[in-house]
C-alpha cells in the first residue's frame, strides 16, 4: 500500500475515529486485545491499534485490511 492509498470513502491513514463515524453507516467492530475497526463498503476494514472497550475519538486509523472471503 503506497503512503497516498486512500479508499472509495476516501478514507486514509490518520483519518480518525471521529470522521469515521460521520463516514460510514456501519458501526465499529471491536476485535478484544488487538483492534477497533470499521468495515468500509469498498471491502477495505480501516483499522484502530487499541485493546480498550472504547476508543479515544482522536484516535487515528493505523492501517486496512481484507479478510479472505
């Protein structure tokens, strides 16, 4: 991934948690111990580094990803 990758939504790194929320319509999926993330309609997953019950809302996206279907 190039450091200009961005999505459909034009979602990049560093977007944060916030404006995701304004983003999409899907809610945060939380994966205990290992990260938040955000299924994104395109397919990409714009994922939080955070092993807490919640996220700080200026936390930033670290990296995507795709899970194998």
């Amino acid at each position: 991934m190039t450091p200009n990758f961005r999505t459909a939504q034009c979602v990049k790194v560093g977007t944060t948690y916030a404006d995701m929320e304004k983003l999409t319509r899907n809610n945060a999926v939380v994966e205990r111990g290992w990260a938040h993330y955000f299924p994104l309609e395109d397919g990409w997953n714009a994922a939080f580094v955070s092993s807490d019950k919640r996220v700080d809302p200026r936390k930033k996206v670290t990296y995507f990803f795709k899970r194998a279907g």
